[in-house]
C-alpha cells in the first residue's frame, strides 16, 4: 500500500499539462485544482477557522493587556508621586523634581540637574544643607566663591575597557 502511493506521486510528477490561459507548461502534481462550486468545509478548513480566530482573540487579548498595564503603569506613578510629595520635605517645597536629584554627601550632600526627568535640563545646583562646623562651612564658602567667580570647567573623559582614559 505504501509504496503504491509512494508511484502514485511519482507518475503525477511525471504527467505534464499545458495552461489554457497563458500556455505555460506545469506538472499535475505543482496544479491547484479549482471547481466552479465552492468545496464544503472539511475537518481541515474548520480548524483553520478555528485557529485563525483563536490567534486574532489572543492578540485582542494581550493588546488590551499591554494598554491595561500601561495604565495601571501610569497610576502607579502618580500615586508614588503624591505619596511621594507628602513624605519629602527637602525638594517638593523648594520646587525640586526628586528624579532629578543627584546624592554626593561630600562636600554638598546633593547635585540637582534641574529639568532632567523632562531631558531638558535648565540649571544645575548644588544642594546642601546648613553646616554648623566651621571646616564645613569653609568648604561650602570655597565652592560658593568658585562657583561665583566661574572658576570651573566642563572636561569629557573617556575611559575605555582596557582602562585607558581619553580626555575629549
């Protein structure tokens, strides 16, 4: 039985046809045969159906899943902002985005590139709190008056995966 079907196929490869319409040569076995009347459904074409619908309901799915993220996303962020507002008590009241806020320590406690969440930054501060020591103090006068008097300068360095430092 197998290897008769096994010839069937092979004799089909073998019989060659002429198309009426353009007068290209085919084989029977590469010919799609159409009939006038549209075939009935078998097994096969409902699955398809089946399948096809299974895959456009799947991806309705996961769209609505990626929007209803994205919204739960976005709710989240305002409410850390607001919780946010409510517990800070150095940036919000002197009308500082959090997200821009570098920590340091030393010598000013922090860098706020001002505008950096929006990439637009407008300004750059330094950050500190009121120093009662006098070593500090003096530290935070120097840079006040270096700051002041534009002593400072904008360097780009490279450093590279071997260690290697370029100075741009």
């Amino acid at each position: 039985m197998k290897s008769e079907l096994i010839k069937f196929f092979a004799i089909q490869r073998q019989i060659f046809g002429v198309c009426t319409c353009c007068g290209e040569i085919f084989r029977l076995s590469d010919a799609n045969v159409y009939i006038k009347k549209k075939p009935a459904p078998d097994w096969m074409d409902k699955f398809e159906k089946s399948a096809a619908r299974l895959d456009k309901t799947e991806e309705k799915i996961n769209l609505e899943e990626g929007e209803t993220r994205e919204i739960a996303r976005e709710k989240g962020r305002v409410a850390a902002m607001k919780t946010t507002k409510k517990i800070d008590t150095i940036f919000y009241p002197n009308k500082y985005n959090p997200d821009d806020v570098k920590v340091m320590f030393h010598p000013v406690d922090f860098v706020i590139f001002n505008g950096m969440k929006k990439n637009d930054i407008t300004n750059l501060v330094l950050f500190d709190r009121e120093v009662k020591e006098r070593n500090q103090k003096s530290l935070q006068k120097s840079i006040e008056k270096t700051v002041s008097k534009d002593n400072y300068e904008w360097i780009t360095m490279h450093v590279s995966e071997d260690g290697s430092v370029e100075y741009k």
